[in-house]
C-alpha cells in the first residue's frame, strides 16, 4: 500500500487529526498537504519517520 494511503487510513481508522499526526512525525501541516495533493515529494527522512509511527501504532 502507498504511504499517502496507509496515512490516510490511518486518520480514518484512528480519528486522529492531521495536526497531531504531523506533530507525532515531525512535519509541518503544510508540508503534509502539499504531498498528499502530490505538488511536495516528502523525504525519505520524514518517509522513516512516518513508517516507524505507523508500525507501532499498528503494533499495539
């Protein structure tokens, strides 16, 4: 699954905010819509950070 949607599943499944969600992985809210609206690529530094997040919420 892409990484835009796995976030996106995410936030639905979770009900969490965008807000705290960027705050959790370190990026701004502005930064987290220009790459879901594709006109941002996010690095792969912020790409990790976003996996290992996802990986232990979803480890829980």
């Amino acid at each position: 699954m892409e990484l835009k949607q796995r976030v996106r599943n995410f936030l639905e499944d979770c009900g969490a905010t965008k807000v705290n969600f960027c705050r959790k992985v370190g990026m701004s809210t502005t930064y987290y819509r220009e790459w879901q609206l594709g006109e941002r690529d996010i690095s792969k530094t912020i790409k990790d950070r976003i996996t290992a997040y996802l990986d232990e919420v979803y480890k829980k």
